[in-house]
C-alpha cells in the first residue's frame, strides 16, 4: 500500500531542518469527506476486516479514495468524483489504493448477474485504473472461473504501479496474487481465502490465509517459497496490513495466552513488537505505517464494537496516542474519530468518525507549527511531521 517514489533521498535532505522543530505546538486541521453517501466503513466499526476492504486510501498529494454505497470515489481539493465506467445492472465498484501518480486499484463485484461485471462468466473483477479521469480496466487473473462472488480483487499498488490482491485459481479459490502480466501466485501459503493486502516499492508483499493464521511477507514478486513468516505476539494468528520501503510490516496479532489482539510490528526477519492499546481491556490493530515508521489504526473495547468504544489512534515512539485527544477534533463538531486507515509521509490521516449523529470519512493534516517568535518563519506542516516521526525512524530499523 506504499504510494511514494524516493522518500529515503528526501528524508535525508530534510532531517536536519526537521530535528529542529518542536512537536509540543503542532496540531491537526480536520476535513469533513463526507457521508456513507460519499464513503462507506462496511458496516461497523471494531472490524479489522472494515480497515482492510472498506478503508479509505491516501497518497502524498491528500488524493482519497474509497467505497461508497453503490460505487467507488474520489475526492482531492474539496471535491469529490464518482470513479464509474465499467459495472451495470446492480455491481459495485471499489476502490482500495492510490499512488502518487493518481493509479487507482479496486474491484467490481458482481450484482444480480456475472454479466454486471463485464462480459464472461467472472462475478468480480480485480481492475486499475490509471488516473482518476481515466477508465477502469480489469487486470489478469489465475485462471479460475470467478464463480465465488466478491473474490477478484485488488488492494495494493506501489509507485511502480505493480498492483497485489486475490483471485480465484484453476481450482476456484482465492489466492493471494499479484497482477503482473500474466497474474502470479504470491507464496505457497495462503490458501482458500488467502489476500495479498500490500506491496512496497521494492516489490515486498505481505499476504494473510483465510484464517488469519499467518502472516507471512515475500520480498519480490517470483519470491514463491521464500517468504518470511511474521511470527505474532502469541506465536500465532497474525494479520499483516501494510509495509513500508525498510520492509518494516504492521497489522496486528493475538497475545499469548489472550484472546485479544494488539497492533504489531514487525522487522526485517519477521520478529514482532507489541505497539500496545489504550489503557483498559482493549484490543488494537494497525492499518497502515509510513517511512518515519509511524502506525495508525483502531484501539477499542475487546468486548464492545459500539463506535463509542472504538478510537482512532497513532503509533509512534511506544506511545499509542488517542486522535480524539487533539481538543481541535471535538472543536470541528466531531463526537468521535473511531477508526484510522491510511497516513502519509507528511502525516496526513484518513479514516471514519462521527459527526452529526452519522457517519463521516475524515482527513487530518498537520498545521504549520507556530513559532511564538513572530520573526522566525512556520514550519510547513510535511516537515513538522518528519520531526514528529524521526525519532521513530531509527528505533524501527534498529529493530531489523
């Protein structure tokens, strides 16, 4: 789900000004996206499954894109798109990723017919789309025959467009797959079910079985056989969500001896680190993870998946920081910020709230951090958040 090209080059370039800035100041401006009407969570909060299928996407321009209630959008300046052109009768369009240069990566599943989503007897379609004016085009697949509905699709894409999902294979299951030409198997694990969710721009993949059983991470894609397994906090039962370009991995993975999950870490040889939850009996799972090693997702109450029981959260330093902590949320008319699934390399976040009594998609940008000495020039929000997240940098690849 890495977006970015460079940042390594840039980073470098930027850290000594970053180091100077103070994070005690910095602060978060919120955007309302909108509606279910606009993008829609799947039907709950407290679900890991919402932040994987129904998460909204964001690349380094604050382009989003994500899954309304009949199709997919876009939004970026304030404006949405409707991202149509390829389903008819009663098929859904999603839309699951988007890199820096506006690729789109979804799927279509299939309404009443197989015909909703084109021509042919498949029911779902992994598709890409190369800008968002564009139009949609269905990518390979590994043969099957796509009669399981809601099973083709795509969900990650790096910044050299290499795109990572499901499809269904010459037996009819699900396979974790990446969708090179022709499309490829990713690993031998997987099985029924199995997913590929994200792909960095080194071609590293982390894939799931349908159990939920292993995590496991291949670094390249005709890496069938070598793939590291990322061990959970308990030994097993580990999902893995996003990675980034030092092949640092996030997700989440059950305690030992606990039935509940926490959000994890884990480095280059597959090793975990618990990141923690917010105090009391909760679970916590890690949706996304950016260059600075910095983590966002959900902490909530293992025995409530009430939206008042789960927040939106960042990882970073050890500390699991509460979103609804910033006094600016609550000040924009938001109840709750329960869910957090893509951040950037500026630390700009998405995920759902409430507000009004319904549910909204959100963006946070950090604001340009005021220097009480009205001489001296604010520092850009995209540097503020490398200071927030430098110090993070080196403990995250330490860990390798």
């Amino acid at each position: 789900m890495k977006k970015h090209g460079s940042w390594k080059g840039r980073l470098v370039a930027l850290a000594c000004v970053a180091a100077v800035a103070s994070v005690a100041n910095a602060t978060y401006i919120i955007t309302d996206l909108g509606d279910g009407s606009w993008f829609y969570n799947g039907g709950g909060a407290g679900l890991r499954s919402n932040s994987l299928q129904y998460r909204l996407a964001l690349n380094n321009n604050n382009e989003v894109v994500g899954t309304g209630l009949t199709t997919a959008y876009y939004w970026a300046n304030d404006s949405h798109q409707k991202l149509t052109g390829f389903a008819s009768g009663q098929a859904k369009i999603f839309a699951n990723d988007i890199n820096d240069s506006g690729v789109i990566v979804g799927q279509c599943v299939w309404g009443g017919t197989s015909s909703d989503c084109g021509s042919g007897a498949y029911t779902s379609y992994a598709l890409t789309r190369n800008t968002p004016a564009g139009a949609w085009t269905p990518l390979g697949n590994l043969g099957g025959t796509g009669f399981i509905g809601n099973t083709d699709a795509a969900f990650g894409v790096n910044a050299n467009g290499v795109t990572v999902g499901v499809s269904t294979d010459v037996f009819n299951s699900a396979a974790p797959t990446a969708f090179s030409n022709p499309a490829s198997y990713v690993g031998p694990y997987g099985g029924s079910g199995g997913r590929a969710w994200a792909i960095n721009d080194n071609n590293s993949i982390v894939t799931s079985d349908a159990f939920g059983r292993y995590a496991i991470r291949f670094d390249g894609l005709n890496a069938i056989g070598t793939g590291t397994q990322l061990v959970g906090l308990g030994n097993d039962t580990a999902i893995a969500a996003d990675i980034n370009n030092q092949n640092i991995a996030v997700g989440s993975s059950r305690i030992l001896g606990e039935t509940i999950f926490h959000a994890t870490m884990w480095n280059t040889r597959g090793q975990p680190t618990d990141l923690g939850a917010l105090a009391g009996n909760y679970y916590s799972y890690a949706s996304a993870i950016n260059e600075s090693g910095v983590a966002v997702g959900q902490s909530g109450s293992f025995s409530n998946s009430n939206d008042d029981e789960n927040f939106a959260v960042l990882f970073e330093g050890g500390r699991v920081i509460n979103l609804n902590s910033f006094a600016e949320i609550a000040a924009a008319g938001w109840s709750l910020l329960y869910s957090a699934t893509d951040i950037n390399e500026a630390g700009s976040i998405v995920g759902f709230g409430l507000k009004d009594g319904a549910v909204h998609a959100y963006l946070l940008t950090l604001a340009p951090v005021v220097d009480p000495d009205p001489n001296n020039v604010p520092l850009p929000a995209p540097l503020a958040m490398l200071a927030f997240g430098l110090l993070a940098l080196p403990r995250a690849l330490h860990k390798t």
